[in-house]
C-alpha cells in the first residue's frame, strides 16, 4: 500500500464531502428562517437534477477529452464561487438559481473522485473503504462543528463554509495524481454516455435489479436530508425539548457511526457476500423510517439516536458496497460509465423521487411546509412502507454472482 498516494486520496475524500455535508444538514432550517420553507423541495432537488446530468458530463468530456484531475479542479472552484454567492441573495430566487449552479458543477465530482481513486489504487476492496472513509470523517467533522460548537444550524454559515471548502478543492485537485481520461480518442456515442453500453456488456439480471433497487432506496436519501432535520426542529419547538435545537449536530452521529462501518465492509464483505449486505442496508432504512414514526410523539432522545446511528449501515452496506461490487464486476473500458450510471440513477433519479415525492406529501398535509407532530408519524411511516416493499423486490431478484468476470 503506498501511503502517500492513499493519504492524497483520502484528503481529497475528506474536502469532496465536507463541502456537502456543511450545508445538506441545515439549508433546510435555514430556508425557513429566511422565509422559504416551501421551496425546500426544490432545492434539494437541484442536487439530484444535477446528478442525472452528471454521467453525460463524465462521459463526454472526463472520460475523453481531459484530465480527471483538470476537470475536478474547475468544477470545484465554480462550485464554490457561486455557493459563496448564495446568502447575498436569500429569499429572491436567484438564490436557488446560484444553488443550481453549485449543484450542476458539485455533483459530477461525486462519480469523478470516486472513478480517480480506483483508478490508483492496487486493491479496491481493501483500499477503497480506507479512502472513502475520510469523505465520511470530513462530513461528520463539519457536521459536529455547525451544530455543536458554532450552533449555526439556521444560519447562512453553513454555505460560506461550503464555499469556502470547494474553493481549496479546486486548488488541490490540481496537485492530485494525473488520470488522464480512460478513453481518449475512442468514438463517443449517445449509448455509451447514458451507460446503455455497459448494460449491453455486462448481460447480468442481478446488475440490472442492483441498480434498479439502488434508485429505489436512494427515494430515502431524498427524504432524510432534506425534512429529518426540519423534523427534529419541530420535535424540539414542540415539545420544548432540551435537544435537537441544532440537528446538525445530532445528525453527525450518523456519520461517525458510518465510519466505523466503513472499515469494517472488508470484514462484513468475507463473511457475509455481496446479497447479504445489500439487503442489511435496505432493512436499516425500513428501521429508521420506523423509529422516526415511533419517536414522533414523544421525542424520545435515545430512539432518535438509534435511528440516526443506523446511518452507517443505512449507506455503508448499500452504496459503498454497490460501488466495489460494480467496480468489481466491471471491465475497465467501461468502469467510469458504470459509476456515472450508478451516480444518475442514485443520487440523480432516485434521490430526486425521494424530495419530489416528500415535499409534496409536507406541502399537502402541513401549513406553510410545517408539520404537527402526529403528521411527521403518519410521514414517516409512509416510507417505512415503501422501503419494505423496495427490500423485498431485491431479496427476491438479486442473486449474488459478483464473482463472475467481468464481461
């Protein structure tokens, strides 16, 4: 293992989701201090939107033209700058309209470092979790920073931090090893930059059903981050609680429990395979949503807790897992178009589902995008139960044959 170029990668990991997660726990909060509370859905769906777009943009030009390295340090400065800009502008809509701009620019750097970093490393199942648990540390650290120590949850600091982070990206990603694109001078099709090539070459049920679930689980994602933390808001208003006043905080416990998961997936990955795993992840979303329903009238801290602290399986077990078990199975030719379809249809698609779909159910049943606290019950259990049915289709489709070589 070379310890410099793995300690390159996992500062990389570190600044890539702490400028996510500096601003994904509290813009919501933060919207409704400055008066849009009901355009919540619309922000978050900006990060999505962007994510569909994304494996076009990796196709097209990180994957042909330039250098992955020369593309990440762009994308990230543009990012930056106009989140930056965002607070100048609250309640006005050019404020979502600089949010789209950091989104479209951010979101296909998920599916870029992720693709630089197997590319340099030697052995993913091993290296990988050690990289990528950094990303989960950065969100975690910035996380506990918001809500603990400055206590700025509905506060404009959490998108002068972001900026703040994306910028140092953008210079950093240019000192980062040079991956020059995978397939410079190849011929580019529309077929090969939406994936459907790489459906084409891996000819696997499991693939398809693998991916098909991931968009359906990702609808959690797009439900938690967005209305979890007004949720907690309002359990603490409500009930004149002694916590959750500054979710953030709270919230990060679910990140420092990924960590732990995180390396720990070469463990679980030996022992239990690729099925098992997955399906763990799906059932710890089945019992989030649940616990979040039980605990919604009374505030019981320790539930809560529980809840969020299933976050480490909740991703670790299905996203992380789904990222090896697709470089896994991929050849190399078509690895950054796999990890760009599943960036589309996880964090594009399904993400987008998840916010559409809440926000639609918190603008129909509450007042202003306020709920009381029965409504957050009978929410939450609503994607308790679309959850469970997500999980059944997968533990009856998907059969685990990511030893097959790749196609």
């Amino acid at each position: 293992m070379n310890v410099n170029r793995i300690a390159r990668l996992s500062l990389m990991m570190f600044v890539q989701y702490l400028i996510w997660g500096a601003w994904a726990p509290t813009l919501g909060n933060y919207m409704q201090t400055i008066e849009m509370g009901e355009y919540i859905q619309v922000a978050y769906a900006l990060g999505p939107l962007s994510a569909i777009i994304a494996p076009f943009f990796l196709g097209m030009v990180a994957d042909r033209f330039f250098d992955s390295e020369k593309v990440l340090g762009v994308l990230f400065l543009v990012s930056g700058v106009s989140m930056g800009l965002m607070p100048q502008f609250a309640g006005s809509p050019l404020f979502l309209t600089l949010l789209g701009l950091h989104a479209l620019c951010y979101f296909p750097t998920l599916g870029l470092t992720a693709s630089l970093a197997f590319h340099h490393l030697h052995n993913q199942e091993k290296e990988f979790p050690v990289v990528r648990v950094f990303g989960t540390l950065g969100w975690a650290a910035i996380g506990t920073f918001m809500g603990y120590i400055l206590q700025q949850d509905s506060s404009p600091m959490g998108l002068y931090i972001g900026a703040g982070a994306a910028i140092f990206m953008g210079l950093y990603s240019f000192t980062l090893p040079h991956t020059p694109p995978p397939a410079a001078g190849q011929p580019t099709s529309w077929k090969q930059i939406a994936g459907i090539e790489a459906f084409r070459a891996l000819k696997s049920r499991s693939f398809v059903v693998f991916l098909a679930a991931a968009m359906l689980i990702f609808i959690a994602f797009g439900t938690y981050f967005p209305y979890a933390p007004v949720y907690f808001q309002d359990l603490n208003e409500t009930l004149s609680l002694s916590h959750f006043s500054n979710p953030s905080f709270e919230m990060s416990f679910g990140q420092w429990s990924e960590i732990i998961f995180m390396l720990l997936i070469p463990f679980f990955f030996a022992r239990l395979g690729v099925k098992w795993m997955l399906l763990l992840g799906m059932l710890a979303w089945v019992a989030r949503f649940t616990i979040f329903a039980g605990a919604a009238m009374t505030g019981t801290f320790w539930l809560i807790m529980i809840g969020i602290a299933v976050h480490g399986i909740c991703y670790d077990f299905f996203f992380v897992t789904g990222q090896i078990y697709l470089d896994k199975k991929t050849a190399p030719n078509i690895r950054g178009q796999v990890q760009g379809l599943l960036v589309l249809l996880t964090q594009g698609v399904g993400f987008f589902l998840g916010t559409m779909i809440s926000g639609f159910m918190v603008n129909s049943i509450g007042t202003n995008a306020e709920l009381e606290l029965g409504q957050w019950r009978t929410f939450w259990l609503v994607f308790a139960g679309l959850t469970v049915a997500f999980t059944l289709f997968f533990a009856l489709l998907f059969k685990d044959d990511a030893e097959e070589a790749p196609a």
